[in-house]
C-alpha cells in the first residue's frame, strides 16, 4: 500500500517539477539535473509526509515486544492494525494476535515497512469478541 502512495505522490511531483520547469528557461543540462535531485530526494520527502501525517484509525502497524524463551529474550515482530490515531512518541491502541495493547509509536514508517510501534501492555480480547454481533 505504501509502494503505490509513494508513486502517486512521486508522480505529482514530477508534475509539480514539470510544470515548474516549463515556466522557467533553463538549459538542458539544468532540467535533469533538477530531475535528478527530485528523484532522489523524493524517498525521504515522502518519510517526512508520512511521519506528519501519523498513524490513522485502521492503518497496519508493526509491533514490536520482548518475550522470554528457553535461549533468551527475543524481540519479535507482528503485524497489527491501528485501533487509534497518533504521532512518533504517542500512545495508541492497537489490535494484533487476537489482544488489543497500549504501544508507543517509534517510527512513521517508510515506503515498504509499516509504521513500528513498541508494545506497553496487552488485553486478551474475549471470545464473544469486541466486533461481535
């Protein structure tokens, strides 16, 4: 999902640059060099977007949590969804392996990876269920 909203807001900014660049008389050598610098600053334009832009009610998430095994502590990760909106360093809710928890938001995400949230605490969701009928 955020492949495909990396290339439409990197398509509008081309557009942006175009149309830019018809206004202004610059040499060849100028435009792709404009065209270069936008190409590759796009990706981390796009970070800054999305990391004001926050977690929103229903976007996927990756939790992050410690657990303890027979070799150790071990960090893993799951996928869950976002039961509440929020920014780096908010508490949200969220929903992820049959538990609703408490995480902090660590980081916005990128262009392929999720948003990272670290997990405070988590409730078993009973089996008549939250979404039940």
């Amino acid at each position: 999902m955020r492949v495909l909203s990396f290339f439409k807001f990197y398509l509008l900014l081309l557009i942006v640059v175009f149309l830019g660049m018809s206004m202004v008389e610059l040499k060849v050598e100028h435009k792709l060099l404009v065209f270069l610098l936008v190409t590759l600053l796009s990706p981390s334009m796009f970070r800054q977007i999305m990391s004001m832009r926050g977690i929103r009610k229903g976007d996927l998430v990756l939790v992050s949590y410690t657990s303890q095994s027979n070799f150790g502590t071990l960090t893993r990760r799951e996928i869950g969804r976002a039961l509440s909106r929020g920014r780096e360093g908010d508490v949200i809710e969220v929903e992820f392996a049959g538990r609703v928890a408490k995480a902090e938001v660590r980081r916005a995400g990128g262009i392929l990876l999720p948003p990272e949230v670290n997990l405070l605490y988590y409730e078993d969701i009973p089996a008549s269920g939250r979404w039940s009928t």
